[in-house]
C-alpha cells in the first residue's frame, strides 16, 4: 500500500511520545510554536543535501538520515550552540514505504541520542533531497563568531583532517590497504561527528571557529576574511594519522587535509591568554586538537609554510559554482 503525503507524515514522522518542555507546538499544525528560556540565544541553521551532488544515488536509507543530521549539527557545533529542534522537509521521487521506514527510524534513533525534538517539515514530490534546519540553545551573551580572531591568536583544529576524503576515495576505488582502517575510513566519511561538546566548550574562551565542510584553507580562508587577518599554517602540523600517511600518497592526504572537507572537525582561534583554559580542557579529555599555526595581520596574508618557507596552493576549496 502507497502512502498519501499525509500519511507519511503521521506514519513517519508525527513519532515523538514524550513533549520537550519548551515546545507549545511540534507536528500538526501550521508551524510550530517554542518558548525560548530567559537569558538564551536562539541558533538557527540549514542546510541541504541532494542526491548526485552531497550523496550517492546508492547512498542508504541509514546513512543518509545520519549524514545530513551530522552535517547540520556540526554547524551549530561551531556556534557553541546545544541542538535542540530540528525540522526536515524532504522530496522524494516516490512514496516508497520500505524506505521510508528505514530512513525515519534511523532519524529518530539519532534524534534521541542527541535529545533533539523534529518538531515540523514539508513532504514533496520530486528529485531526492533533504532540508534540514536545526534550532539550538546559546546561555548567556558570549558568541564564538567567525569574525573574532585576532592577531597572535593561536589555531587549532580538532580530531584529525583528510580522513573523510580517504574514506570518498575508497568508497570508489579500490585499494589494497588494512580492512580495519579502510573500514574505520569509510565510517569517518559517512558518519563524521558533529564536535557539540566541543563546542559548547570554545565558545567560554575561543575567539573564532568554523566547522571545516569545504577544506581548512576554504573554511579558515572564511574566519580571515571576516576577521580582516592572515594566517601562518604550518604543513608539518596538520593532524593527519598514521591510517593517511601509512597507506596514500603525501600528496594525496595533504591535498585531502587542505581542500576536500567534509571531516566536520572545528578550526578554531584561541588567544595566547586563554592557552591555560584550553589546555586545562585537552587535560581533562573534553577536547582533543592540535596546534596548526597561527592568526597574523592581514598584510601577511594566508601562508603555508613547510621547512621554513612558504609554498604555492590553490586558495579555493569546494565551491557548488565551480
Ligand atoms: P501546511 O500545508 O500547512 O504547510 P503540511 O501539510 O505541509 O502543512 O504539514 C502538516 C504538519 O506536518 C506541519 O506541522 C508540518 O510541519 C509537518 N510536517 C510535514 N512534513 C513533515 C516531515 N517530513 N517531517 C516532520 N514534520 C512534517
Ligand atoms: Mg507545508
């Protein structure tokens, strides 16, 4: 039996038992209503996935319900923001029940992890793709912005880069190479981990952040631009594992780590006076990152520097209009 539009929705998605306390209204209505708590800030955010260009056609049920919460996620993650709501609007070229279930169980199983609400959406006709916007919760009148680094401003980035690059490359090709790493990299890049946690934490002392989708140059390229500064990198520094450099080309996971993205790790600025609080957060396991470089005057431009000298790369990483 082929479900109707609202059908779906009740069928499908219409599923949270128990009401979030600062939620009037969810599903089921002409929008829905929140009540924001007193001295918060609302983060909003959206983004939108399509087949052919953010997944494969062959992309399952489970993994595209967990990459595009992640992707959205990872967003407020560089705003310091706790995710709280979310709404999906979805267009689908069929009602296809078998899928449908499979992508909303695995929706909501990631939800409830999360202790997020979906609270409303659109169901349409058309070639597969997902909007999400997620709605999050800042205490207090601290912001972590991309437009607050400042020069002498250490930069830092979480967890490691390049490694959901090497899992795209071996989704597609194959490549003899340990089955436990291949399996570990393939993971990274169907289920990268929004950095919330760490997140929440930077924004008490961290002055800039971004969370890396594009490449570090394109999305460290956007805190310099907006805070009218340059950047030193140094190549050697890049947390890149042993699971990269055993087993690809130097040139292949540097050109990984600096332009394909998608490993959802936060690049973020710390001022040489808050180094004591960041390193007292590395010491007590609520973050992990490495030291890359540092935030210079805008005369300086954005370098790379390996051995001591500055070399040539692309300044662009992934653009939709390229
Ligand atoms: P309207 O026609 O007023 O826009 P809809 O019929 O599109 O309302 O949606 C009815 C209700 O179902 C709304 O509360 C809407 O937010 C919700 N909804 C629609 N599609 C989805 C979806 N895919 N996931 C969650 N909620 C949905
Ligand atoms: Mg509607």
């Amino acid at each position: 039996m082929k479900y109707n539009e609202f059908e779906i929705i009740s069928h499908f998605f219409n599923k949270h038992k128990k009401k979030e306390k600062n939620l009037i209204k969810g599903i089921g209505d002409d929008s829905a209503l929140i009540k924001i708590p007193k001295n918060n800030i609302l983060a909003i955010s959206t983004d939108t996935l399509v087949e052919g260009t953010h997944f494969f056609k062959n992309i399952t049920p489970e993994n595209l319900a967990y990459k595009t919460i992640a992707v959205n996620l990872s967003d407020l993650a560089a705003m310091g923001a706790l995710p709280k709501w979310i709404t999906l609007s979805i267009t689908m070229p069929k009602s296809n029940n078998k899928w449908l279930k499979c992508f909303s169980e695995n929706f909501f199983k990631i939800l409830n992890q999360y202790k997020i609400t979906l609270i409303g959406g659109d169901t349409n006709c058309g070639p597969l793709s997902i909007t999400l916007s997620v709605y999050g919760l800042i205490q207090g009148k601290k912001t972590l912005l991309r437009k607050n680094a400042k020069e002498g401003d250490l930069i830092y980035v979480t967890g490691c880069l390049g490694e959901s690059a090497a899992g795209f490359f071996l989704l597609q090709k194959k490549k003899k190479i340990d089955i436990k790493i291949q399996k570990y990299l393939i993971q990274k890049h169907l289920n990268p981990i929004p950095r919330i946690s760490e997140g929440i934490i930077l924004r008490k002392f961290a002055n800039a952040a971004i969370d890396i989708s594009d490449g570090l140059v394109s999305d460290l390229g956007h805190i310099l631009e907006k805070s009218q500064c340059g950047a030193d990198i140094e190549l050697n520094k890049l947390p890149i594992s042993k699971k990269l450099t055993n087993n690809f080309k130097k040139n292949n996971y540097f050109d990984w780590a600096l332009y394909f993205g998608e490993d959802y790790e936060l690049c973020f600025t710390v001022s040489k006076k808050n180094i004591k609080k960041l390193n007292f957060a590395i010491k007590k396991h609520l973050i992990q990152c490495k030291h890359i470089g540092y935030i210079t005057s805008k005369e300086k431009g954005f370098n790379l520097i390996e051995n001591n000298k500055k070399i040539n790369f692309k300044k662009t990483g992934f653009n939709h209009f390229n």
